[in-house]
C-alpha cells in the first residue's frame, strides 16, 4: 500500500499558502494562478485553516458578496482535517469519503509537509491496479 509520504515522493510537496488577513480575492487569484484548488492558510508557521474553491463559491458568490474586502478568515474553514505521512492512499481516500473533503494537508510534527487531493489519491490508485494487471497478465502469459 502507499503511503502518503510516497506520493508526495512523486507528484511533490510544493505548499501553496496564504494569510488569513488577506483578501479572499487575493486567494481565489493565488489559487487561479498556481492552478490548485486550494490554499493553507498560515499564521507565521501554524496551520490555521484551509481555503478552498468550495468555501469560495458557497460563502461568498452563493451569498451575493464581492470578495475584493473579504478576509480569508472570514471564510476559511478552521477545523483542518488532515493526513500524516505513514497514513495510506486508501486511509486517506476513506477519510475523505468520510469527512467530505478534497484536499488533506500533510502534518509532520504540526509542520505542513504537503497536500493531497482527491485527485492524486485516484491516480495513484488506479496507478497500483494497472501496476497488479500488468503483473497478472505477465504471469498469465509466461
């Protein structure tokens, strides 16, 4: 099974983050230009919450306010579900599934190491089934 800190072995750890007095506006154009879907939001060093497309769109366009004043505090989701290193791609996926999130923060020793998607756990795990086919078919076939 792979583990969290495998994967971040292979797609990289790159962390993008904001702060939360910055505007959400600020954000959504952080997260357009680096092409994610979601920023830490960091206090100094500290972990303080997570902003996403998803709060973007359900607590400001859906609420009819603008979001070049909002503060990314005011939308950020504080309570950070997040995944360790040794955690597995299948733990991860079920904790998801579970907590109906799409981007765990990787956490060592509270430090953010990285992040996941929904997106990366499926592609490594339809990485490991074509990876299991192949071996079956080669044994199958001599």
């Amino acid at each position: 099974m792979t583990t969290v800190r495998q994967l971040l072995n292979q797609k990289g750890a790159t962390i993008w983050s904001i702060r939360p007095d910055a505007t959400v506006f600020d954000a959504v154009a952080k997260m357009a230009d680096k092409d994610v879907g979601s920023l830490l939001v960091m206090d100094g060093d500290k972990l303080v919450g997570i902003i996403t497309e998803r709060h973007y769109a359900r607590n400001v366009v859906l609420k009819g306010k603008t979001s070049p004043k909002i503060p990314v505090r005011d939308i950020m989701e504080s309570s950070v579900i997040v995944a360790l290193p040794d955690d597995t791609v299948e733990e991860c996926m079920a904790l998801m599934s579970e907590k109906r999130v799409r981007h765990l923060p990787v956490l060592e020793d509270e430090t953010p190491v990285g992040i996941v998607s929904i997106g990366d756990l499926v592609k490594s795990i339809i990485g490991e089934q074509k990876f299991t086919i192949d071996q079956l078919e080669h044994f199958i076939h001599g």
